[in-house]
C-alpha cells in the first residue's frame, strides 16, 4: 500500500532534454502521460513540469541548477527510483507551496464539494491525492459521513473542518493524515478510529490543553496525545468501541466494555499506568448510546473518560476514577 504523498529528491541538473527523455517518454509509453502547462507559477529559478495520465494520474516535476523534485499519486520513473523521499516541511518553501497550489486545484476540480471546506482539503492532502487512497478516503467523506451515523456529509464535514481551522495539529500534518490511510477501499471501522483520534484532539483543545501526538513511551509503543498546560501534563490514549450491530458483542454496553477492555489488556497494560483512557462512541446511533450514557459502564481502566460527538458540535460523556483533566468546557458530563 502506497504511503501518503512525499517528494522525491534529485541532487542533480535537469535539462528540458533530459525530463523529456526520462520522464515524460517513459511514463508515455507505460501510462499514456502527457506534458500539460502547470496551473501555477513557482517562482524563483524553478522550472516546473505537470503531468497528466490517461487513467488520471498526475505528477508534477520542479527543478533548478543541480537538484530536482518530484511528487506524483503515479508510477515513478526508473530514473528516481533510487531517489530520497522528504515530506513537505522538508523540502524549499517554493516547491512545497507550487505543489499544494496544483494538487488542491486538482482536488477541487474532481470534487468539487471539497472546495467548501478548505481546511479540510489541505490538512487530508497528502492522502486525498495518494495513489491508492484517493478515491476511498474522499468517499469516506462524502458517502459515509466521515464515521458519524444518521449523519449527512455537510454537517460532518462542518464539524472537523471548524477543528482544523483552529490549527492545532497543522504541524503534525504528515503523520495524522496518514492515520486516515491510503488503502483502495474504504474501511469505515478503522477509518472511523482515526477519525476517533482527531475528535479527541478537539475535546483536548476546546479544553485549553496544549496537544502534541503520538508520544513515545519506554514500553516502546506511542500514545496518542499529550495534554498539557501550566500545571498538567497527561498522556492520553483513544479507542472507539464499533457500534453492537458490527461486532458479536451483545449489546452498546458490552461493545464498550469489550473494546476498552482490548486496550486495556495491551497497550495500557505495558504502559504501567498513568494516561488517561478516551473511550469514543461517536460511532453509536443514538438508541446505541442510550444504554451506555444511562448504565455508564466502567472500562477496566481508571482513569478514563467515555463520551459520544455529534456533528452539530455537542458532545457528552461520563468519567471514571480521578481524570485530572478540566474537560467541562469541552463536553457535558452526564454523572
């Protein structure tokens, strides 16, 4: 499975000559390429190069005296294969911008719906334009409502789009928006999960905490996010029990106390203790979560805090054990 897109680095010269040759013929022959006037302008000493497939594939080529850059959800010529990947923050400022500027025209003119949430379009750019991921993780959007049930794509969408205005995880752009995947198909459970994570880092937020993911700790795993703010420092882990018609479970409740339980038995277990556990039912319809918010099941880990987003911004839950976290301006809590 391809990764989300990154760019290739080539520390050498290419002439006009030389993209034609063994860039453009090759990938003609292969895949019915052809050479189309970029959309935007770079700047600088850059010449840039697009490239449009038959199957709708395209690449785009920048280059100056003695190096070169190329991203493309398409076959890479033999030419680069052994080139140097980099993400975006990694690479000229020039390039990076150039390349976002035509990958969102190009998003937004295949759906152009997109266009409506421009935040959204950028932070999931990387894996709405990958090779294998980009039909699944766009109609992951669009026909399943991002993860919510009873829930129509608009007020999804409106949802995280106002989370991602906010910016709090734009430096983490590379390895959250890979959470979402770049497989060919859509996997709503786990596509959901990761979705799990991001209304996390918005319960977080809305907190005040400041939000850093994916935390290395000496078990070796990583933990979701770190909490933090003047006088608190906490780890946290997410997981988003399935709804009980997805899963052998018998009911809401023992869907949640199963799935807690998992992370629990593993993850946590090795942890040592510690982090605060976030148990999101967001996928529950709402006579799935009726039984839970009502019976408010323990998780078999303390502290932890279970609760259910709605797109139209409210989100309620109970907690259990000491959770040091101030999250009453984040969520309403039922208990």
């Amino acid at each position: 499975m391809a990764r989300p897109l990154r760019f290739r680095y080539s520390p050498e010269t290419w002439s006009e000559q030389r993209v034609r040759q063994q860039i453009l013929q090759p990938l003609r022959s292969n895949i019915g390429a052809r050479a189309v006037s970029p959309w935007f302008a770079i700047g600088g000493d850059w010449e840039t190069h697009r490239f449009e497939m038959a199957n709708g594939d395209v690449a785009l080529f920048a280059r100056q005296e003695g190096e070169a850059y190329w991203m493309g959800n398409t076959e890479t010529p033999s030419s680069l294969w052994r080139t140097d990947k980099f993400g975006w923050e990694e690479i000229p400022y020039r390039v990076s911008r150039w390349a976002q500027r035509e990958l969102l025209a190009t998003l937004h003119e295949e759906d152009p719906w997109l266009a409506d949430y421009p935040h959204i379009s950028w932070f999931f750019l990387p894996v709405f334009m990958s090779k294998d991921g980009r039909d699944s993780t766009r109609s992951f959007f669009r026909e399943h409502a991002a993860g919510f049930p009873d829930a129509g794509r608009r007020e999804t969408t409106r949802f995280f789009e106002d989370f991602f205005a906010t910016g709090t995880l734009d430096e983490y752009r590379d390895v959250m928006s890979g959470k979402l995947g770049t497989s060919n198909h859509v996997d709503r459970v786990r596509m959901s999960a990761a979705m799990g994570e991001f209304i996390a880092a918005k319960i977080l937020d809305d907190a005040s905490y400041d939000v850093v993911p994916e935390i290395e700790v000496t078990t070796g795993h990583s933990l979701d996010f770190r909490a933090s703010d003047a006088e608190t420092n906490v780890l946290v882990e997410v997981t988003r029990p399935q709804p009980p018609n997805n899963r052998a479970a018998s009911g809401p409740v023992a869907a949640v106390r199963d799935t807690a339980e998992t992370k629990t038995s593993g993850q946590l277990a090795e942890h040592g203790g510690g982090a605060i556990l976030f148990v999101d039912c967001s996928s529950f319809r709402d006579d799935q979560w009726a039984p839970v918010r009502g019976e408010q099941p323990d998780v078999r880990h303390r502290p932890a805090v279970v609760y259910r987003a709605r797109p139209n911004g409210h989100i309620e839950g109970y907690r259990k054990g000491s959770v040091v976290l101030d999250l009453e301006d984040a969520l309403e809590f039922v208990d």
